[in-house]
C-alpha cells in the first residue's frame, strides 16, 4: 500500500478559531459547543518499539489540552475505533496499548472497541477476545460515572456524557457485529438494541471499526447489514465513526464520509478515518469533531499532535474524501429522536411447504462436478474455492415459482408492492458474495458445464449490476450464522409489471471469498428454516393490483 502524502499545515490560533469551539474567559461552555476525539487504528504504532511513543503523544495532546490548557476545545469525549493492537495474541503490544490509553484514565470519558486485529487470530471471530477483555473489558472502568455498561461478552459497551446542552450516549459495537460469532445471546445487535429501547429520549453515536469503506466508497457488506438491522430504524443514532479501511490508496487513503437517511428521512453522518498507512505506523494523526451548537455545524478535521499539523484538503478539493469538512445539523431537531415503528409484517410468504406453496427452486453450481443432484440437497455453499485443486467455485441459484396471478395466494400482475425480501438461513459463516438477477433459465438439474462454466453476469446470462452486496472479497467470517435478510423489491417488482421474466437470482462468491456461506435449502427437512420470499403491499395501490390489495386490507384488519 502506497503511503499517503497530503498536504499539511501548521495553522495560528486565529485559523484554528474558524473551525474550533474555543472557550473564552467566562463564556459558557454550553453555549459553544464541544469536541470529540476519534483514534482509528493503532495497531501500526503498539507492533513496533520504535513507534509506540506516538500513541502515548496522541492520549497525552488530549490529557494536556483539558488538563493543562483550558480544554479550548472543550473535549468530551474520546472514541478508539479498535485494532487497538497488530496481533491479539500479542502481550507486548497489549502492554503498549493499555500504557497509552492509561494516559486518558480520570481525564474525559471514552471508549475503545475490538477491531479485527484485537481477535485472538486476526479477522477470525470464532478465536475470541480474551485479550481485549482483561485489558479493555467493563472491570477497566469499574467505578466510572459515565461508564453505561457491557454486553456478556465485554466486547460490546455504551458510555455517557453531557456536552453543550445535551445528553448523549456512546455506544461503542465490535467488528463486524452483525456477525454473531461465536454465537451469543443476545447477539451485539440484540444487546444494541436493548439500550436503544430503554433510552429512546437519547441522541446516540455509534463506533464500530469496519463499516464504510473508501474503495469501493460506501458502506461494507457487514456496514450495510449494520444500517439494516439497527441504524436505520433508530432515529436516536445520530452519527458512525468507523475506522479499519485504507483502500484507496494515494493522497486519498483513508478519509471518507457521507451522510445518509434513516427511515424517517432523516440524516445520519457515517464517516471513516484510518491513518495507519502514514510513516511511523499513522504519524499521530487524529480525528477532531467539533460540535459547534451556536451555529448548527459539525466540523471533522484531522490533525497531528506528533507534527502539530492539519491536514488542509477541503471538500472543494478531493469532495468526500476531505480531511476538513463540515456537516449542517439542525441540532435542536435531530438531536430530539423520533419514534420509527417497526417494519410491517409480511403480507405474504412464499415458502415451500407453507400454506401449501411449492414453488422454490434452488441448486448448488460446482466448477468442480459432481453438481447434477445437488437440487436435492438439504443446504448451498456459495464460496469461492470449496477445497478442491485450484480455484473451484459453487454458485447458488434460487427462484420462486407461481407467485403471480390470481387467488389469495398469489399476487395480481401490476400490483404496487412495498418491499420484497429472500431470506436465507445461513448455517456456516463466511466471505460472502453478489446476487444477480438471472437471464438465462435454469432447473434443478443444471449443472456448472450446461450453464457455460458457471453464470456469468455479463448482462447475457445474468445482470452485470448486482441486486445485492453481501460481506466481502477476503477469507474472514463477513456473514454469519442466521436469518439473512436480502432486499429484492425492484426485481419483484419487475416480475409483476411484465418487464423481466422470473427466472430467479444467481449468487456468485467473491474471487478471494474462499470462506462458503452455507444457507439451507428449499429441500431441508425444518420447513420453517427453508429459504422465503417475503412481500409486503400497501395499503393502496395500482388498479390491476386493487384486488389483491383489498384483500390484504381485510386481513389487515382482522388481526386488530
């Protein structure tokens, strides 16, 4: 990886004000804001003796700038966004890290998270946190006001603090946590969401280390399962700060940032920062987050307290990968959460023995053979080498059949519908892969070879722009075991308005994705776990679709 050369400057007090709360003698702190500090990725400093220093200057900038300074910036919070250390196993670096993080200890609040290098072996969730947990778990914080709590497993933690006229929470969520490896109840998603419960009144930021990415730019696999199954329905999270992704490379690696819209239209800042590409193992540099109230801003710049430098690269010059932005927030309006009802329950659910419904087909592809019966089996691995010599590929392929027409089983061609959703219960964890909407029929006793080597989405056999992107392109345990939703509203509604014939989806592993996803198959012996197409359909909707609509009014209805 190339390292990153950015433009730098070394800026008067005066500069600093434009984008820095800064307290005056007798001015109310609550009157002008506050800042939080954001620390991505240390692992590059703690696996080397020669750089270590740097991170203690990082805690130290901080402890000096409240402690010795004034806290001009008036200092909150502190949010460490994981890979605390290079090898979990690792106690030299552990010691390195606790060493550094100590200096904060008494000072401000903060947090610290796993990232994939924290897990026992690196990215490898099923090897544990035992490291992590004697040296970052709840006892660390055992008699601190602001410290919220733990989830059973101490990877999991939420802080408190009140800065510029509010209440916050932190809630701090390991890598991936969508990936519930090992299994545990409640799941870091479960537990998350029982603090969101039991404080709805609360504007909350969430860190988490792996969750938007610059390269491709937006969120991860396992960043948009995040936004899925918590972010999005909560109004109370506010803001993500991940840090683990340096893709891009260049003057740009690193930085990224976009904001987008909950369920209730309303905005959520994600933003990444990750710096260990720099000399040094990251050459100190740091986020600052200064929430200016008076003025309705937040402003994100990164700077150095080794160099004493910001970096000075503006939105006007590199757009969403700046080191220096800022972002409007109507702070009285978006910090006051609002309720999001949950999601509707289906309106129908086509599933191979329920209600009489039979129409799933699904298969297995191998490059490797073998592949002719594979309609029969009871599970499907999508991966992209399944064991055998060289690179040898499975595909999935699935499609529900009889699902239109008439009769209260079916939906009437036209219909408006609200959401479709194929949901997979996935059994083995894995990398992951792409789901495509077939162009080519197909049953369940196609093979790799009949189907020419495979599907390829080259908009001939399948569509070339993927309906869905699910974990990612390595070998770690990006998906995990459970109910995996998948979002296929815009395909349904293709086969209802006539203009894409129902052919099903292909999903294609990831070239390096040599960790197989395993869902169960519409021939499993648990009915309830076969894989479903799920539809919801509005209350109104199109005048060929009037029929089925009234219909599910009525049902509606009867429930009450």
């Amino acid at each position: 990886m190339s390292l990153r050369h950015r433009s730098v400057a070394i800026r008067a007090l005066g500069l600093i004000a434009a984008a820095f709360t800064i307290i005056s003698p007798g001015q109310s702190r609550a009157d002008c804001g506050f800042s939080m500090v954001a620390l991505p990725d240390t692992q590059n400093y703690v696996n080397n003796v020669n750089h270590a220093p740097l991170f203690t200057q990082q805690t130290q900038w901080v402890a000096d700038q409240i402690l010795q300074d004034g806290n001009p910036r008036n200092i909150q919070f502190v949010s460490h966004l994981g890979d605390l250390v290079s090898s979990g196993s690792s106690q030299t670096q552990w010691n390195r890290a606790v060493a550094s993080m100590d200096v904060l200890d008494n000072v401000v609040a903060y947090s610290a998270l796993p990232g994939n290098h924290d897990y026992a072996s690196t990215g490898n969730k099923s090897t544990g946190t035992a490291n992590y947990v004697a040296n970052f778990g709840p006892q660390r914080y055992a008699g601190q006001s602001w410290y919220g709590g733990a989830d059973p497993s101490g990877n999991n933690s939420y802080q408190r603090f009140s800065a510029g006229g509010y209440d916050f929470i932190h809630m701090a969520l390991e890598y991936q946590p969508s990936v519930n490896t090992p299994t545990r109840d409640p799941s870091p998603i479960e537990w998350a969401q029982s603090i969101l419960d039991a404080n709805p009144d609360t504007p909350v930021i969430l860190s988490t280390h792996e969750h938007i990415d610059d390269d491709p730019p937006g969120r991860s696999g396992t960043g948009e399962q995040l936004w899925n199954q918590l972010i999005r329905g909560n109004d109370q999270i506010f803001m993500v700060l991940n840090g683990h992704f340096h893709s891009v490379g260049g003057t740009n690696d690193g930085e990224y940032h976009q904001v987008s819209m909950n369920d209730l239209d309303r905005p959520v800042f994600e933003v990444l920062q990750d710096f260990q590409d720099y000399p040094n193992g990251g050459d100190g540099w740091l986020r600052l987050i200064d929430f200016d109230i008076p003025n309705d801003r937040i402003v994100f710049e990164t700077y150095s307290p080794v160099l004493d430098q910001f970096q000075t690269e503006t939105v006007n010059d590199v757009g969403p990968f700046a080191s220096f932005f800022e972002l409007s927030i109507d702070f009285a309006s978006r910090l006051t959460p609002m309720f999001i009802p949950p999601p509707p329950e289906p309106d129908l659910v086509f599933r191979n023995g329920v209600d009489g419904y039979a129409g799933t087909r699904d298969k297995e592809i191998r490059s490797s053979g073998g592949d002719s019966a594979n309609g029969q089996l009871g599970s499907i691995s999508v991966d992209g080498d399944d064991g055998s010599p060289g690179a040898q590929p499975n595909q999935g392929l699935i499609r529900f059949e009889d699902i239109i027409g008439g009769g209260p089983s079916r939906i009437e061609p036209g219909t408006r519908i609200e959401k479709a959703s194929l949901v997979l219960e996935v059994i083995n964890p894995g990398s992951g892969f792409t789901v495509h909407e077939l162009l080519v029929d197909w049953d369940e006793s196609s093979t790799w070879q009949e189907l020419g080597n495979g599907v390829q989405a080259n908009d001939v056999e399948a569509v070339a722009a993927p309906v869905a992107v699910l974990g990612s392109n390595n070998s770690s345990e990006n998906i995990g075991v459970g109910p995996l939703e998948i979002d296929v509203t815009t395909t349904t509604q293709a086969y209802l308005d006539g203009v894409l014939t129902n052919l099903g989806w292909v999903m294609i592993p990831y070239a390096s994705g040599t960790n197989g996803v395993d869902f169960l198959s519409s021939e499993n012996t648990n009915i309830l776990l076969r894989p479903a197409l799920q539809i919801i359909i509005p209350e109104t909707s199109t005048l060929a679709g009037v029929a089925m609509a009234s219909l599910i009014i009525m049902l509606r209805r009867a429930r009450v």
